[in-house]
C-alpha cells in the first residue's frame, strides 16, 4: 500500500458515492481547494483531518495514516501536461508567466510568491455569454534576502 493506492481508493468511493469536493471540504473544515489537494495526495492531513476523511470514504486505519505522511508534490504524469484542461494553465503560464513575473517584480521588488503561504479560490461566474471560471491565487510574497 501507498499514498497512490489511497488516492485512487477515494476517487473510485467519491464516483461510486457521488460525493462533492464541496461536501468533504465541509465536513474536514478547511476551503475545497485545501481539501481536494490533501484528498488528491498533495496536502498532509492532521490525525483529525484523516480521521474524518477515512469516515467520508472507508478508509482502514493504515490508510489513514498514508494521508498523515508528507506527500511528494507535483503529480502530473508528464512534464508538458497532456490533459487539455491542465495544458490551459501550462499555456497560461507560457504566455502570460513572464508578465506575471514582471508586474509582481515591479509592485514588490525581487522575489516570489509563495505556494507554501498560499490559499485558491475557484468559482463559477454566471455570464450569459457562458458561465466564466474565476480562480484566485493568493500567495505571500517572499523577497530574497542578501547576505
């Protein structure tokens, strides 16, 4: 067993049961942005955290321990991503990454926006030209230092 096993163990329950993100996220008390990385394996949970996942999707108590242990983050099985929803932000980040770059530099000066202090937001935008995805990514910015 490991953390794949989990992962593909609570995607196969969350379609059989037809569970939302959503749901879960309520149910763990954290956004359903957190919740879905942790349940996809890219989060740790905390032993309450696991516990209430393992409840959600009959996890054993083995498996919940797999959703304590830090996960190897970056889970995309190419480096250039194939899925045409996920290629979108690769695209995105190829066109518009050294803009982003450069307007972040000229507001805060040199450094990065941090994916550890982070939080997302994604949600759906009514528009009667077809509903719009709205994501926003909040990152703490992190300056380098000198020494």
């Amino acid at each position: 067993m490991n953390r794949l096993h989990v992962t593909e163990k609570i995607i196969s329950t969350k379609v059989s049961k037809g569970i939302t993100w959503e749901s879960v996220a309520k149910k763990v008390g954290q956004s359903k942005e957190w919740t879905t990385a942790l349940c996809l394996g890219q989060m740790t949970a905390t032993p309450e955290q696991a516990k209430v996942v393992g409840k959600i999707f009959g996890l054993t108590a083995d498996e919940q321990k797999w959703l304590q242990v830090v996960p190897y983050k970056g889970s995309l099985p190419t480096q250039v991503p194939t899925d045409p929803l996920i290629y979108r932000w690769y695209e995105i980040v190829s066109v518009y990454g050294t803009t982003i770059k450069e307007l972040i530099h000229e507001e805060f000066g040199d450094g990065i926006m941090s994916a550890i202090d982070f939080s997302m937001d994604i949600v759906r935008q009514p528009d009667p030209k077809g509903d719009r995805v709205n994501v926003v990514l909040s990152g703490k910015f992190l300056p380098y230092k000198t020494y």
